[in-house]
C-alpha cells in the first residue's frame, strides 16, 4: 500500500516520509486513534515507503521489487502480528487469511476480523507463542530491505505476555522498527506504551469521508454528505453503510429496545435469552451498537435538525428516550453499557447479564420519566 492510497492524514504522511528520507525514524512507534480511522493502512504505507529501493520525496515509487511484495503482504522483512483465537495459535497460523482481510478492506475493525476467521463465540488474544514467534522472527537481520518491520495490529489484546517484548522493544537489533497501530491506550500494557513514540491518528473530518466515498465508492453528493455524518469519522463504517451490510441484527436490537421502553417483561426476557445465543464477540457489538444508538438519540434532543442514521422505527424509539430522560441520565445509561461489554469480555452468563442490564435501563426509564413529570 502507497501513501497516495491512504484517505487523508496529509501532515502524518508528510511526518512519516520526512522522518524517513532525514534518518530519524523511531524504532518503536504507536499510532493511536479511533476506529476507522485509517491508522492501520497508514502503518501498512509507512513500513512499504521504509523499504522501498526508490524512495520518492511524497511516496515509495510502488514498482520496486520491495513495492511490489510489501503491497502483496509477502515482503520477508514485513511482519505482522494482530489478535487469533486458540490457546496457543499465532498469526502465522491465519496469514492467509490476515492477507485477504486486509488487501480487501485495511479499514476493518476487530470484530470483523475475528468474524473472517469464524472465530464464533471465542474472543481474540495474542498468546505467549506469539510473542516468543515476534522474539524469533526479529532476531535476524534483514533478509533484503534496509529495515526489518513488525506491525502488531490491536496490542490491546497482549495480556501479560506482553512483557516478553519489554526488552526488545526497548533494545532491538539494528534497522528494526517495531509499529503498534491500536485503538485504546489504556488497555495497552503500561510497561509496551511507554517505550513507544505516540503517533495520535485522529478520526476523519466529515469531508473527508465525503469526498472518499464519493471518489471511491462512486456515491453521489448528497448521499456522501449524509453517509459521512451518520459515519462519525469512521470509514469504515462508511463503507458498511455504502454496501448496506449490517453488522448488528437490527431487528432484534428495535425488539429489545422496545420491550425495554415499553416495560414488556416476558418478551424481554425471551428476547435477552435469543441475545445470549449469538456469541460473545457479537454481544459486545450489539452493545456497541446500543451506545450508538444513544448517543443518536441524545443527538436528537440536542440537534433536532441533524440527520440521525437510524431507521424509522429506531427513531421512534430515540424520540421515546428523547421524551423520557434528561441529559444526565444519558452519561449512566451509556456508563452501564459500557460495563456490559467489559463482563461480556469476561465471560459473564449473557443470560444473566443481559437481564439485569435491562432491568436497569428500564429501572432508569421509570425513574427519570416520574421525575419530569413532576418537574413539569
């Protein structure tokens, strides 16, 4: 991948190439952002561009040898490292797959990732032999690139294992450049983060998306102007709503959401138990995809006027919030969801979890509905 194919973050990519072509690359770097953001396609240009034998003064040349391999992901000095599931697997055991994944969309997200690997209901990590594997491969010095690269995509999911790269990372071999490209700063270990240069890689501008979508997808204007702000920075999101796929079964979420609003007991409880089928990984998006959902609905009580993304029948169940709940209250709905997709992540009984989950919300509902009424 070329720079050139990297949707904006024109100051990074005039960062990255200046810093390369002065001689001042940092051997362990971490570019950080939000989802969809662009920061592992921007890694995958920067580790193609250090590598190129005819180095340009705003890209790699993109027909060198080194080009030609690094944008076919089979450069033997490009390595890459990102979350499997399997007690002891490692990311060789997917590189198959991670090629295809990746050469078909570099925006994806996790949770699409372990999808593509039908990871089902297990959760991605990256295990001790995956470390001991990064420890391996770096070990020897470049087979033929000037530099030997290992990109761990997601380190967020490096458990204590993490620790075996401390020494590695903060004393590498020669002409080795270690790029972590991750999403939450506070779920990397402390000891990795410290030791790495932090790159921020911020979310896109509306206009951005706009214009990419609208040059890449072939979309027309004004439905680019409206994919991009139901987006919110994220292009990969963007090109999900473009495709019309969905990631969250959205009927059972407006089911749910309804038998919650409208204090539905038994089929809420029926629904909780079809939740509880559909494995952790799609649990914590479905969580994932509530917060959007509220954080569209507060949108509509505070910009009334501003698109929402949501469908009709979801809208109706915002303007129902909307109606029913104060500002405030909104800050603990979205606090408890988040605690939701940390027990999920931790293997809590989904039956149990999504049940006490919407007896809070509906709890919170009641609540906050008596306290307008006798505000008003």
């Amino acid at each position: 991948m070329q720079f050139k194919d990297v949707i904006g973050h024109q100051s990074l990519k005039h960062h990255l190439i200046q810093s390369t072509l002065n001689g001042r690359i940092s051997h362990a770097q971490l570019f950080l952002g939000p989802l969809g953001n662009g920061a592992l396609a921007l890694a995958l240009a920067y580790a193609q561009f250090v590598n190129c034998t005819n180095q340009q003064t705003d890209d790699s040349c993109g027909i060198c040898a080194a080009c030609i391999k690094a944008h076919k992901m089979i450069h033997p000095d490009i390595h890459y490292a990102y979350p499997t599931v399997g007690p002891k697997a490692k990311s060789t055991d997917f590189a198959a797959e991670w090629r295809k994944a990746i050469l078909e969309n570099p925006y994806l997200n996790s949770f699409e990732w372990l999808q593509f690997i039908e990871a089902e209901n297990r959760q991605g990590n990256m295990t001790a032999e995956e470390c001991e594997e990064i420890i391996r491969k770096l070990a020897f010095k470049p087979f033929e690139g000037k530099y030997k690269v290992i990109i761990i995509w997601l380190p967020e999911y490096l458990a204590k294992e993490g620790n075996r790269l401390l020494k590695l990372i903060e004393e590498p071999p020669a002409n080795t450049l270690f790029i972590l490209v991750a999403n939450q700063a506070e779920k990397i270990l402390t000891t990795i983060r410290s030791r790495t240069q932090l790159l921020n890689v911020a979310r896109y501008p509306d206009k951005i998306i706009e214009q990419a979508i609208i040059e890449k997808q072939g979309v027309a204007t004004k439905q680019a102007a409206q994919v991009a702000v139901l987006a919110e920075g994220n292009y990969n999101r963007a090109l999900k709503i473009v495709q019309g796929k969905q990631q969250v079964d959205v009927v059972l979420f407006v089911k749910w959401m309804h038998s919650i609003v409208e204090r539905l007991i038994p089929p809420n409880v029926l629904i909780n138990e079809e939740i509880a089928t559909i494995g952790r990984e799609s649990q914590k998006n479905f969580l994932k995809y509530t917060l959007h959902f509220l954080r569209q609905s507060l949108n509509k009580r505070l910009l009334p006027n501003k698109p929402t993304g949501l469908s009709q029948e979801e809208e109706q169940l915002a303007m129902q919030f909307v109606d029913c709940m104060g500002v405030e209250t909104f800050g603990k709905i979205a606090a408890l969801l988040e605690q939701a997709i940390y027990h999920v992540e931790r293997n809590a009984n989904p039956k149990i979890l999504f049940l006490n989950l919407s007896i809070q919300l509906i709890d919170y509902l009641a609540i906050e509905k008596q306290t307008l009424q006798k505000k008003a």
